[in-house]
C-alpha cells in the first residue's frame, strides 16, 4: 500500500479551480428537484420523460451514493455522457480524517474557490458516535461573523456562507466514510449509522438561510437521505427576525445557544445579544411555529466558570423559559488555545442541573466528544494557517478503527474525496 502523504503536503494540493485542474462542472447533489427538471430540459429530454429522470438520478445520488453517471445503470448512454459534461458527483476533498479516542470522527473538507483568485477555503464537519444514535454535525458557514467569546469558531473570520450542494455534501462525504449507503447493502434498514444531523458546526445557519433550507430539504427529502425534519437540529445563536421564518418554512427542530440569563452577561458572551435582547430572543422562541411539548426548544446553556454558573442563574434560567416546551442542555465548556475561560467545576455543573431539572426541565449535561480531536462543540475552526501550524510535519499513522484504543486522537491524510 502507498504511503499516505503528509498532511502539510494535501492542504497545500491546488483545489478544483486553481487553473491547473479546471472544473467547471455544477454538483449535482444539492439541486431541487424542479432545477434537475430544468437541466434534463436543457439537454433536450422531452416534458415526458423528466420527471422519471429526474426521480431515477435523485435515486441514484441519494440513495446509491454513486459517485459517477457511468454507474447509472438505467439512464441512456447518451443523456448519462451529457450529464456528466456538464455536471459532477464529485465530492469534495477530504483533506484530513481524524478519529478521537470516544470514536467521533472529522473531516477537513476543501471546497472550491469561487474564482482563480481565491485561495479554496476548507471547512469540518464531524460524526459523534452513539449507542442509540449517531449524530452528523454539519456547518454552514466558512467562519463566522458572530465573534462570540468563548467559541473557536467565532476567531476566524466569515470567509463565504456554504452553498446548498456543499451543506449536503458533508453527509455525501460522511455517508462515504461510515459505508452508510441503504440501497448498496452497505447498511440494512434500521441500522443506519447517521441517524440525526445537528446544524452546530461552523457558522451561524440563520445567516445563511436561503442555502440551510434547501439543503435540509434535501436531506429531509423522503426519497432520498431521508432523514426526518425531526432529526434535523438547526442551532442559532439567536438571530430573532429568522426564528420564525425557520420553524414556517425549514420546519426542523430549534436549538437556541442562550448561555447567560442576564443581558450584562450575554452582552459579553454572545455580542449579537446587543441586537437581540434575551428579552425579544424568548419571545420568537415562545412564538416558534410548530412548538408543543413533542416538539421542544433545545436552550444550549455553555458552562463557564465563574461567568454564568451560579444558581440564581440557574433560578433565572427557568424563569425565562417558563412557558416554553423545553429542554436544557448544558454544555461544559470546551476549551480551545487561547480561550479566555474555564469550564465550570462538575459539581457546579450537577448542582446547576439539578436546579433545572427540579423545575421539571429535562437538564442534560452533554459528554464533551472528540476533545482531543477538536472536534466538541466550539472548537472547530478551518483557517488555513491552523492546518499548517498544527498538522505540518505530523506523520499520520496508520488506518485505525473507531475506539481502537490509542492514547491519542487519530489524524489521517487522505487522498481526494472526488471520483
Ligand atoms: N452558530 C450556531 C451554531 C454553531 S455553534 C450557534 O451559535 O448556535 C454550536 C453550539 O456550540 C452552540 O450552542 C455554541 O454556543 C456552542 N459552543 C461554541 N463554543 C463552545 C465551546 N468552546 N464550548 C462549548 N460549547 C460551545
Ligand atoms: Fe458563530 Fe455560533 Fe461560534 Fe457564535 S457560537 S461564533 S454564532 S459559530
């Protein structure tokens, strides 16, 4: 078997774009239904035939996961070699794999540049492993814009907002990984290993929402990834005039990042609070369409140390949320290099629990997953310089599986994503 290169060496491959491969090829995966329709028109299949065509590649993308037209077996030969001049199913490329020790895995994907001048940005996307569940967390934006204090995410600048074909991408790629394709045997029904997707990766999705929502109805369309809009958790850090927008027309599960209970603090901890008030915040939370006590809020609540952890705080939290279908999940910090807090001690975590729990508010504390990977939540950040400085001269070892044992997480250097 080849030597896997140095990581250093596939961050600094040309992308797609960069002249030297030219692609000018539009993914297929994360085109509606009705622009398949519209593409088929245009490459001359009658009004007839489209809509089979069209049902025939979302099967073949979505259910299949195939990676080239060649594979679709009862599409035309001709129409199979039109499609493929003018589109791809190509994934992006996986540029680093890395597995935690708790068996979370994540990906480093390039996307690509949007012309020669720009420099492809990357962007991660992690699986969290669970007995009775597995979880895809995704991003929806290169960067940030928000700059909340305690997130890693939130110190590398907004680079571009993803597209639709990219946010689906990321379960093309994971779906890869994990060998979770249905219909290839590849994984039996019921024993799917993605079976929930979370938008908390990079980004805030309500700034992005034009993208988010197609994306998730793809991901939710039930011909296809089909996973259920119930399933899907879209989470903001509280952009309010979108909150009712999301639940109207995305129709997921809601998660809201509060953090703080007092405006003086989550002034601080999430500046967008200047704008949105905690106060006008829980008012489009009382008003999310769709809510009842099956289908609850989720109040993301970060534990830190001598900054929101005290319990009056945890008093005032279930006084703002009196009335709401909700849940807490209280999130230990997850520190990143640099950060300006600690986690709250565990103690202070389970007496703030135990508070919130009292009041009859089911008070998870969340298992920080893949901390040794960055991967938890708030520790994902792409800039290129990180790839650089951390992975530069790393050796990757060899394949490992999931939990494997070792002291350490795992980083693996792989070879382009796309067939
Ligand atoms: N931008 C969105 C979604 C991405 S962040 C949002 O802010 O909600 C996903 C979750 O991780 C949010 O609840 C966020 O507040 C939390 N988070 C960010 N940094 C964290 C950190 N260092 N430790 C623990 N949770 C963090
Ligand atoms: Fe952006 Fe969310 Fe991080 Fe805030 S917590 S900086 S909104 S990704």
């Amino acid at each position: 078997m080849a030597t896997a290169p140095a990581i250093a060496d596939l961050a600094d491959r040309p992308p797609r774009h960069s002249g030297i491969l030219p692609d000018e090829r539009t993914p297929l995966a994360g085109l509606s239904r009705a622009e398949l329709a519209a593409a088929l028109a245009g490459l001359g299949v009658p009004e007839r035939a489209r809509r089979m065509r069209t049902a025939q590649l979302w099967h073949w993308t979505y259910v299949r996961g195939v990676r080239s037209f060649e594979a679709m077996t009862n599409i035309g030969k001709e129409l199979r070699a039109a499609l493929a001049a003018r589109f791809t199913l190509d994934r992006p490329q996986v540029i680093a794999e890395e597995i935690s020790t708790d068996g979370t895995r994540k990906w480093l994907l390039r996307l690509d540049a949007r012309s020669d001048a720009e420099r492809a940005p990357a962007v991660e996307c992690v699986f969290i492993p669970e007995e009775d569940r597995g979880t895809l967390c995704v991003s929806s934006q290169v960067g940030c814009t928000l700059s909340c204090t305690f997130c890693h995410t939130g110190t590398q600048p907004l680079v571009r907002n993803l597209t639709a074909s990219e946010i689906v991408a990321q379960m093309l790629v994971a779906r890869d990984a994990l060998a979770d394709w249905p219909a290839s045997g590849e994984a039996a029904p019921g024993q799917r290993r993605i079976t929930n997707v979370v938008l908390m990766g990079m980004g805030e999705p309500l700034y992005n929402f034009d993208n988010v929502a197609r994306a998730i109805d793809i991901i939710a369309d039930g011909e296809g990834l089909s996973l259920s809009k119930r399933r899907i958790t879209l989470s903001t850090s509280g952009v309010v005039p979108m909150i009712e927008r999301c639940g109207r027309e995305i129709g997921c599960a809601l998660a809201v990042s509060l953090h703080a209970t007092r405006d003086e603090i989550r002034d601080r901890l999430v500046p967008l609070n200047r704008k949105y008030p905690i106060a006008e915040l829980m008012d489009a939370c009382r008003r999310y369409p769709g809510l009842s006590n099956a289908r609850r809020i989720t109040f993301e609540y970060v534990m830190l140390k001598g900054v929101n952890d005290e319990p009056a705080h945890a008093r005032e939290l279930v006084r703002l949320v009196a009335g709401i279908p909700a849940k807490i999940n209280l999130i230990p910090f997850n520190p990143w290099p640099g950060a300006p807090y600690e986690c709250s001690d565990w103690d202070r975590i389970e007496q703030f629990a135990e508070i919130v729990n009292r009041a009859g508010y089911a008070s998870p504390v969340r298992t920080p997953r893949g901390r040794d990977i960055m991967a938890a939540c708030g520790q994902l950040k792409s800039a290129s310089e990180r790839i650089r400085a951390g992975l530069r001269g790393r050796v990757p070892p060899a394949p490992a599986q999931a939990g494997g044992g070792s002291s350490g997480g795992q980083i693996r250097g792989l070879g382009s994503g796309g067939s």
